[in-house]
C-alpha cells in the first residue's frame, strides 16, 4: 500500500508541476483562454464559502472542485442538481451523481453534467460595405459532461480525478464572413462555429492527523490547445492548494452541537492572478448553517455569503442550499441546490 501511495502521488504531483510550469511558460496566452464556463461555480454551498472547498470533503458535488472529496461518501448513492443565475441573464444548470457500491471498498464513481443557456441573440450580417441586417436569432448553447472516480487509499489519503467532454456552439455564421449583397436576394453559405475537447481533473485529499486539519490539491481542465477558425486557445486550467478545519476542535465545545468550518485556498488560474479564496461556515446541530466567503483579487465579484439546511427524512439525507454574490456593477448573483443521499 505504501508503494502505491508513493506511485499515485508522485503522478499527480508531476502532472501538477506540468500544469503549472505550462501556465509560467505561456504568460501570452492571460486572458485568453477559451470555454470559461468551465470557470463558473455552480454549487451553492461552494459559493457561500468563497469557492474554499479543495481541501473539504463532500459527496457527488465534489466532482465539480476537487474529486478527491467524494472518496468517503458515506452513503451509497448521492444526487446533487441546482441552478445558477449568471451575469448578462447567463443561465447555468448542472447536476451530479455518485455510487459507493460495497460501502466504497471499490471506490466511488460518478458522473457530471454543466449546461449553459445563454439565451436568444440577434443574428446580423454585413450588407455591403457599411451597412447590416438582421436576419434571424440565435442561441449559443454549452456542455460538459464527466466521468469520476475517487477510492480513499488510507485512513488519511485520498485521490480522484474527472474525465469529461467539454462542448460549445456559437451556432452559425456566414462563411468567410462577409456577404456583397443580401437584401438583392442573394444567398450566403453557413458555416458552424463549435468545438468539443477531452479535458482532465486530478486531486488529492490529506488528512495530516492533526485534529480535522485537511490538505487538498486539484488541477481541473487540462487539455489539449483547440484551433478555432484562425486561432487557437486552451482551457481554462486552475491549480489549487488549500486547507481546512473545523474550529471548534480548539475549544471544549460538544460538537454534536456546533460546527465552525475554516477553508482558505490559494489558486493559480491559467488567464488571471494567483487569488486567494477565503471560507467559513457555522452548522448548529448538524442541520442549519450560514456561510460567509470572499474572493481576492477579483474584478467586481464581491462577498458571496449563503445559508443551507439538511435533515433526513424517512432515511434519506435531504439538503438545500442558497447563496448570493455581490457582483458589482453588474446583477447580484443567487444560486440554488438541492441534494439528496441514500
């Protein structure tokens, strides 16, 4: 067992040390990565703690951060779905899956899917030399959906990685981009503008035996580059470390009846500066909890806080999840999720 561990970490760290060496080597390419609702968080309870949730341990939504959190899942199916509200009346939808067949002696596997709406758009075209028309509407759509594993090695190591098939349709345009004349009655000749990619997660669980102390590591979207048209892009790639806690192991306090979580993580994305995410959530009787997270440095997204209840009811773990962002100039964000375990 200690072969294996020392195997599976010195892959992940290698394709960790790849990965981050790819992103210093190709600071040209800052602010252009392609597909950035990959970026995009979804989950309401992520949210609420500022996205601080590398080193946290989950069920089936861990898929969408760092795979390595759904390897003790405690029950032997968990179900996640919720919606989100993005700027510009952006639509984002997703929902996960994860089995523990034989109380996860064989692992747990899982599927992901993300969906984007975003919404009904004006299709125009030149007309001349100066001029354009509407000619119809239009409306890009987004997909990726993921195949997971994650397997507990130890008492206090645990690794996961997501295989997933990224997708986006701009819809049609007008090949070679440009018409003479439409309104004469002439035709033009369409062309699609889509591109699908396979892209990789891989992370890794710590349990350091100090009281909860965690560590967690995850690199999500690595990819091939992907040509578009003329030019070309990649993903966008994140690096995250992080670590969390529950507080009230410092303190004589039942903890039955109180929890105070503590996540901070420190990412290092492929088209932005290195941020620093910022998380807390107190749990009262193992069933209310309010969150409070920050961001840093970003351009307009602000405090994201949210609240979350749970229960079990005729033997099924139930939960729900709010969280709202302060997004600036733009609409403040509200996010939604509802689970279920069995």
């Amino acid at each position: 067992m200690n072969r294996l561990f020392s195997i599976i970490l010195s892959i992940i760290l290698l394709a960790v040390l790849l990965a981050d060496s790819s992103i210093a080597q190709d600071k040209e390419k800052r602010a252009q990565t392609g597909m950035k609702f990959l970026s995009v968080a979804t989950n309401a309870r992520a949210i609420g703690m500022g996205e601080a949730v590398t080193a946290l341990e989950g069920k089936s939504e861990s898929m969408f951060f760092n795979p390595a959190g759904m390897a003790r899942q405690k029950n032997f199916m968990s179900f996640t779905a919720g919606t989100t509200e993005w700027i510009a009346d952006i639509d984002y939808s997703y929902a996960s899956i994860s089995i523990a067949p034989n109380n996860g002696e064989f692992g747990v596997f899982g599927i992901t899917v993300k969906a984007v709406d975003y919404g009904e758009f004006i299709h125009t075209i030149p007309d001349g030399e100066s001029s354009a028309i509407d000619i119809d509407t239009f409306s890009p759509t987004a997909l990726a959906v993921g195949l997971g594993y994650a397997k507990a090695l130890s008492d206090r190591f645990s690794v996961g990685g997501n295989i997933k098939y990224v997708y986006q349709d701009l819809s049609a345009g007008i090949k070679g981009g440009f018409v003479t004349s439409y309104t004469d009655g002439s035709t033009y000749e369409s062309e699609k503008f889509d591109k699908g990619v396979m892209a990789f997660d891989l992370g890794i669980l710590y349990k350091t035996g100090y009281k909860s102390l965690t560590f967690g590591m995850n690199v999500r979207n690595f990819s091939s580059e992907i040509e578009y048209i003329k030019e070309s892009f990649q993903l966008p790639l994140m690096f995250e470390m992080g670590l969390s806690m529950d507080l009230v192991d410092l303190f004589e306090i039942d903890k039955t009846q109180h929890s105070f979580l503590f996540s901070i993580d420190a990412t290092h994305p492929r088209d932005f500066n290195e941020q620093l995410n910022i998380g807390v959530e107190y749990t009262f009787l193992n069933t209310f909890s309010l969150r409070c997270g920050l961001i840093t440095p970003t351009d307009e997204q602000g405090i994201n806080a949210g609240v979350g209840i749970k229960r079990n009811v005729g033997g099924v773990d139930m939960a729900f999840d709010y969280a709202y962002t302060d997004f600036g100039l733009f609409d403040n964000l509200n996010r939604f999720t509802v689970s279920f375990g069995l």
